[in-house]
C-alpha cells in the first residue's frame, strides 16, 4: 500500500546523497609558484632581500592545526636560495608512537609527476625523446579506444594533461597491488579500451594515466624500470638518501604509515600500491630530500655542483602551459602555477588517500617549501588544505587565517547517514509486518495483476533507485569505483555502499515474496475445482 512515509523516505536518502556529494567536493589542488628562468643573480638578490621568517610561531602553528585535525604525523621543510633554513617533524610516525623527524620517509602522492617529468625533460636533453612526437614512436602498441586519437596524442599533451584521458580512467588502476617488472606496461595497455573525455589537446584534465603513460616511455627509452631509473638519474645525483621508488622499499628505512578517518577517527591502513601507478603518484620521500629537490628547483637544476637538468629544462618544467580550471591557475609539466596576488606559485598536491603532500616555489622570492601529513580524508580535505595555505602565508609575513572547522559538516553527514538507515531498516521492518499479515490471512493477498503490481511497485523503484544512485551515480560522479570509494570514505563510504547494497538485495527478495504471496494456495485451488464441480449443467 502506498503511504506518505515512503516518499519522506524517499527525500531522505536523495538528500543525504546531496550531502555526501558536498562533502567530496574537494578544494583545488593547492598552489605552486612559477620560476623565472633561473638567474642565479636574480635568486641571490631575493634571498638577500628577504626577511627571515618567524618560524617558531610556524612550527606553533602547524602543530596546534595537527593537533586539532588528528593528524598523526607531520614534517615541514622550508629552502631560500640554495640553502636548508628549517626542518621539523611533528607528532607520530606510526601506532607505536614513534616520532617524526625530518628524515622520516613520507609517501609523496602526486608531487611524483614532477619526478617523472623531470625524467622525460632529461631524456629530451639528451636527445632520445621530443615533446611533440607521438607516444607510438616510443611505444608502437599504444593506443586507447579511439585509433586516430591513439596516433595523435604526444609526450607534451601528456605532460601538459591534455590528452583528453579522463580522471575517471586515471583512478581505475589506484586500487591496484600489482607490483612485478610488468605491471606499469599492463597498466597503459589497459588504456587500449578507454574513450577519451574530450579531443586531443582541446583542454587539461587532470588524469594519473597520462602520467603512467610517461613513465613507461621512460622506462622503454632509458632501457630500465622506471624505478631504477629514477633512483639512478635523480635521488643519487641529488643526494636524496632517504628517498625510495616504493613503499616496500621505504618500509624497512622507517617510513611513516599512512591513516585514514573512521568518524573522526585516524586508523592506520595498509593499502595497495600497485607498480602500475608510481609514475603519478607512489614515489617515497623524507621532507630533508624534498627541500634537496626543490633547491635543484630553485637553482636551474643543479644542487652541490650536481646538474639533473639545464636551466632551460627546468624553466620549461615550470612554465604554465594551458588553464588549470581557473583563470589564474595553469598546469606546466608535472607542476601547477598560481599567481598568489602579485607572486608566481609554482608547485603541487599529493592526496594519496592515506597520505598528503604539497610542495611549492616562490621563484621570485627563492622560496620553496613541503609540507607532508601521514593522513588524508576524502571529507574535509578543506580543512588540511587550508594548513599549507596558512603555512605559506605565514612564510610571506602575513596572519594564518583561521582554519575552517569540519565538525559540523562531519555531524551534518553522519546524523543524516544514521537517518537514512535507521529509515531504511524502519521500512524493511514495516514490509516484514505486512507481509506476514498477508501470509497469515489468505484474503489480504494481492489478487490480480494490477494489485500485484501495485504491492510491488513503489518499494522496488525507492530501492532501485536509491541503490543505483550510491553504488552507481555516485562513484562515477566522483571519478571513481566502488572500491576507491570505501578507501575515500572508509567510514561514510561503508555505510553508503552497505545501504546501497542492502537496497538492491530487498528490492529482489521483497519482489519475490509478494510474488510468492500472490500465488493461489492450496486451499483456494480447491475451493475453485469444488465450486467448478457444483456448477449446474448448461440446459
């Protein structure tokens, strides 16, 4: 029987996926600053012009926003010119308690794209790869759905994330713990099936396959695994000795363990990292050897009279490319750049769902800095993205504007989470009563199609649909599976995914039962054959 409580029900559960939509949207990637073509007299001057920062009352800072956002860990590192002013580690490394140190390996997430472009920029310099040849001169297999496109799409459209590959191909491979010598060439040969979102080179989308796509090739010219070549070619010569190309080998260097949320809650996690993905984004770095890397930034490529890149690379690396979303934000080769008012911003974020990084340049300043977390949130991320906002504007002499609390948007999306099942088992409830009422008494059956159908109706289409909506439209609304969702959302996440599939297996049994029910029992059929036998005979 249809009733008014179902179509509350309904509102519901449509606006607690409101809610959950809201609380994904993530805030832009944090910002980078652009680098002038190294002059080395130009960097000297900023660094002679500039006032030293307050950093105890940064270190104050970082600290009490760790604190109140329950992050375990942190650790900072800030470069001017070519030299190290300042270093620090925050909190726990790991559930032991062990404390975090400015040598403490940290998984970096996307600030990896950087490596790997820089990577691509060496083996241009060193004449065995152009930017404008097509991937299928150094990978004649390659293709994705699209032949044409296939044969069109070239090392700069992928360093500039504008082959047209989308975000939601680019995060089908992140769950993946495929970790031999071969996994990051089934990884681009699993492209061969993906449609692209847009043409080639019309406009930037931000996807981690292009990246996968790189790393290959660089693994393929260079005649090594990307891992090694990285290793060999960048971490040694900069003298990053506590850098590593995986997690499994971090782990034995004490590496910090990564943390997701559970209400509020960090737990440590252990998720997989396929080999499939480093090139984006599994890259492993203590914040000492990121402050190394960004003085090579800093300093056209070279580092303790070391040269990874010439300074005509590196400017090339850093220079906008093409509009990143926003007017005054642009992507480069593995790098983002944001004009911050009057000043050039040149870096990156890393969310890697159980860790966070951002890296950033002031080139016009000779400024840079990292900071990494051993935490991340696929809700009120906001909030840990505003730490490194106040961070950078304390390093620029301005106040740290106060972090926006998530506590109520948390409250907000559990009490509506808690609602929707406690209305969704009220209903199931309520169905099981009815049912049984109808079993119980033959007359209250549904008889006939019409009532049959009206029985089943509108419960099967709220179900339906409300199981469609999370275990379908919302994954795909965020650019991601199922399973990316519960490592997103591990607490929210099983609770969408467990009333979604919950959902769909009551819309199936309660169709059946009532079908069940519908059916004549034993009883009635004999009554009908008696009542046909009393019949009188036609005259």
């Amino acid at each position: 029987m249809t009733t008014p409580g179902r179509f509350v029900r309904a509102g519901a559960l449509l606006a607690l996926l409101a809610l959950v939509l809201q609380a994904f949207v993530a805030p832009a990637a944090a910002g980078s600053m652009a680098a002038d073509p190294a002059v080395e007299r130009a960097v000297e001057r900023a660094v002679e012009d500039a006032t030293e920062p307050d950093f105890g009352a940064i270190d104050r800072y970082v600290e009490a926003e760790r604190r109140a956002q329950r992050i375990p860990g942190m650790t900072l590192a800030v470069v001017q010119g070519d030299r190290i002013v300042h270093l620090r580690g925050f909190g726990a490394a790991d559930a032991s308690g062990r404390e975090v140190t400015p040598q403490t390996p940290f998984l970096i997430g996307s600030l990896a794209k950087s490596f790997t472009a820089l990577a691509v920029m060496q083996l241009v310099e060193a004449g065995r790869l152009e930017l404008d040849a097509p991937v299928q001169r150094y990978l004649p297999w390659f293709r994705v759905a699209d032949a044409e496109a296939s044969a069109a799409i070239t090392l700069r459209h992928l360093l500039h994330q504008t082959s047209g590959l989308s975000g939601v191909v680019g995060n089908a491979w992140i769950t993946n713990g495929d970790a031999d010598d071969g996994a990051l060439e089934r990884r681009v040969r699993a492209l061969r099936s993906a449609a692209l979102a847009r043409p080639v080179g019309a406009a930037y989308e931000y996807s981690n396959a292009n990246y996968a796509v790189l790393g290959l090739v660089v693994q393929t010219v260079s005649g090594t695994t990307y891992e090694r070549y990285i290793r060999a070619q960048i971490f040694a010569p900069l003298g990053m000795r506590r850098s590593f190309a995986s997690e499994a080998e971090a782990r034995p260097h004490g590496m910090a363990r990564g943390h997701r949320y559970w209400f509020g809650v960090p737990r440590q996690a252990d998720l997989p990292r396929g080999r499939g993905t480093t090139p984006a984004g599994y890259l492993v770095a203590s914040a000492e050897d990121m402050a190394r890397y960004l003085i090579a930034h800093l300093n056209g490529g070279r580092l303790d009279g070391a040269a990874v890149l010439s300074p005509a690379g590196i400017a090339a690396l850093h220079r906008p490319a093409v509009e990143a979303g926003h007017p005054d934000a642009s992507y480069a080769m593995g790098w983002s750049v944001v004009r911050d008012g009057d000043t050039t911003v040149v870096g990156h974020t890393g969310e890697a769902l159980d860790f966070r990084a951002t890296m950033a340049l002031l080139p016009d300043r000779g400024l840079g800095y990292v900071l990494m977390m051993n935490a991340d949130t696929g809700m009120g991320r906001g909030r840990m993205a505003a730490v490194t906002e106040g961070v950078h504007g304390l390093l620029l002499g301005r106040e740290a504007a106060p972090t926006p609390s998530d506590a109520a948007q948390r409250a907000l999306v559990f009490g509506a989470l808690a609602a929707v099942v406690a209305v969704q088992l009220g209903g199931m409830a309520r169905s099981v009563r009815t049912l049984r009422r109808r079993a119980a008494g033959p007359g209250r059956r549904p008889r006939g199609r019409w009532a049959v159908a009206g029985a089943i109706g509108l419960p099967l289409v709220l179900n339906a649909a409300w199981a469609a909506l999370v275990l379908v439209a919302l994954p795909r609304g965020l650019g991601a599976s199922v399973g990316l969702l519960l490592l997103q959302l591990p607490d929210a996440g099983v609770v969408l995914v467990a009333s979604g599939t919950l959902a769909a297996a009551w819309a199936a049994v309660r169709t059946g039962l009532v079908l069940v029910l519908a059916r004549p029992t034993d009883s009635a059929a004999r009554g009908t054959r008696q009542a046909a036998g009393r019949a009188p005979l036609p005259a």
